[in-house]
C-alpha cells in the first residue's frame, strides 16, 4: 500500500473514530491517528523531492 493510501486511511479512520460519541479515549485516538496520516504525507513529500530515494526519510 503506498503512503498515500496509507495517509488516506488514516485520516478517514480518525474521523470515523472521532464521531463514535461512545468510544472511550476518542480525542486521544484521533490525534494520533491525524498526526499519523500528517507524518505520511510529509514521507511523500520528502521522497517527491528527492527522486524517491529511501534514505532521505
């Protein structure tokens, strides 16, 4: 899965999690779950900028 999708899922996963009114820990839980999909998205444009090399990570 590329860190694209990845990032996608994340974020949809957050807020799915964030609109459980019942869901213990919900804030906790979207906030890692953003900054996860944040993360990956800085990864693509890390690798975008420099020709998709891995070790710019």
């Amino acid at each position: 899965m590329s860190l694209i999708k990845k990032s996608e899922v994340a974020t949809i996963s957050a807020i799915e999690i964030y609109n459980k009114p019942d869901f213990k820990y919900r804030e906790e839980t979207f906030a890692l779950l953003a900054l996860n999909a944040w993360e990956l998205l800085l990864k693509v444009k890390v690798l975008a900028e420099n020709a998709n090399n891995a070790r710019s990570i």
